[in-house]
C-alpha cells in the first residue's frame, strides 16, 4: 500500500512538473532580418562629347597647316614622281605692267611654274578630277625646309614659320609646278591693303579654288586662270588696275 502511495506520488510530482514548463517561456523564435536589396547605381546621363569648331581661317595658323593644296599636315611620303628643284615651265609674264601690292609675291624670286602635265587639254583627267593634287603633291619636309630658306630670302622681319603658308603661286589644282621653288613662296597670313581688306594666305586659297570652279565649268580657259592667280592675284581678286 506505501508503496503505490509513493508511485502515485511521483507521477502527480513529475505531471506537475511538466505542466509548469509548459506554462514557462518559450524559446525565442529568431525573427527573420529583412535583407535589403541592392540598389541600382545612379547611371550617368550621356552627354555629347564635345565638338571641336572649325577655325577661324582668317589669320594665321600654327603649325603647317595651311591650305590643303599646298602644305597638309599628313603627308610625308613625296608623291609619284617627286622631283625637287626647278622642274617647271616658267609662267607666262604679265603683258601689263602692274605695281606690286601688298600680298603679291615678290615677281623676281617667284615668277612662277607651270606643270607641263596640266594644259587644257588634259583638264579633265587632271586637275578637274577630285583628289588629283595628291597624287603631285610635295612632301612637308620639302616645302617646310624650303619655307625656312625662303623667309630669309624675303628679308622678313617675323621669322616664326607658323606666320606664312608656303604656297604654290600657281596652285596645283590650276596646273602649277608643285615643287619647283619659283613656284613657291612664304605667303603672310596676315597682310592688308591700305584700306584695310585682307589679303592673306587664306584669301588667295578662296581665290584659287574660285578659279578652278570656273576652268572646270568651261566658264575661264586654264591659261586666263593661271594669269589671274599668278603675281598680280590681289588686283584680279579685288578688281584693282
């Protein structure tokens, strides 16, 4: 009888001992931790990169880069042909007798030179063929050394390179000589009359091409054209007499 007394005991002891865990706290649920999301970088507007204007062909450039009939940056592989020296077939003289203006070149050291490729006959395989002066064109190591030679020749007082364009008188795109050194010259950028009109370097680049249009067109024959852009180019670009 004591002894299923204490059986019985022991059972209520440890059902009440369970009753009171279960009534105790209970474990600790982890709360789950929001992750954050990645967010996207802010993406750059594009924005155009910026547009190099061209320049102002009024006055000097720096560096030779002048008209692209007579002296372009890139080339210094001479041309089919090269032949430095005075190779040319001297240009007809003026029949009137004109004073020099300012911008003409001096007529002693640059009369200048025909190219006996060019004549009126051959225009349309010549010269009235796009990109033909390439292909005649001197290298810059010639026109550049000889540039230098020129500028004291002229006696100039601005020795800086970068103040004149070795021009050909008679342009290559008009039947000039291309390397002939009376066809050459170190044309001032910047020059005017006395009533203050630009005549440049760049303004008888105008002038040329003008002229090419019209041997082209059949308008001028080759011959009128060179004598126009020849020593006296300022008084038939600007009607003078």
């Amino acid at each position: 009888m004591r002894t299923r007394h204490l059986s019985i005991r022991w059972l209520e002891l440890l059902l009440a001992a369970g009753m009171l865990a279960g009534c105790g706290p209970g474990a600790a649920t982890p709360t789950p931790t929001a992750t954050a999301l990645p967010t996207a970088s802010p993406t750059a507007s594009p924005t155009s990169a910026p547009t190099a204007s061209p320049g102002d062909t009024s006055g000097a450039v720096i560096g030779e880069t002048g008209d692209p009939e007579d002296e372009p940056a890139a080339s210094e592989t001479p041309a089919i042909g090269f032949t430095p020296g005075p190779s040319g077939i001297p240009a007809p003289t003026p029949s009137a007798s004109m004073a020099r203006l300012p911008g003409e070149p001096d007529p002693t050291l640059t009369p200048g030179a025909l190219n006996p490729a060019v004549t009126q006959a051959t225009i349309g395989s010549t010269v009235c063929v796009s990109g033909w002066t390439d292909t005649i064109r001197p290298p810059t190591s010639y026109t550049s050394a000889l540039k230098v030679k020129q500028i004291d020749e002229y006696g100039y007082t601005d020795k800086a390179v970068a103040s004149y364009e070795e021009d050909h008188l008679i342009s290559l795109q008009l039947g000039g000589n291309p390397t002939d050194p009376r066809n050459l010259w170190p044309q001032p950028y910047t020059i005017s009359l006395p009533d203050g009109r630009s005549v440049g370097a760049r303004i008888k680049d105008a002038f040329e091409t003008k002229l090419k249009k019209q041997v082209c067109a059949g308008t001028i024959t080759l011959a009128q054209a060179q004598a126009e852009i020849g020593i006296h180019w300022v008084h038939f670009d600007f009607a003078i007499p």
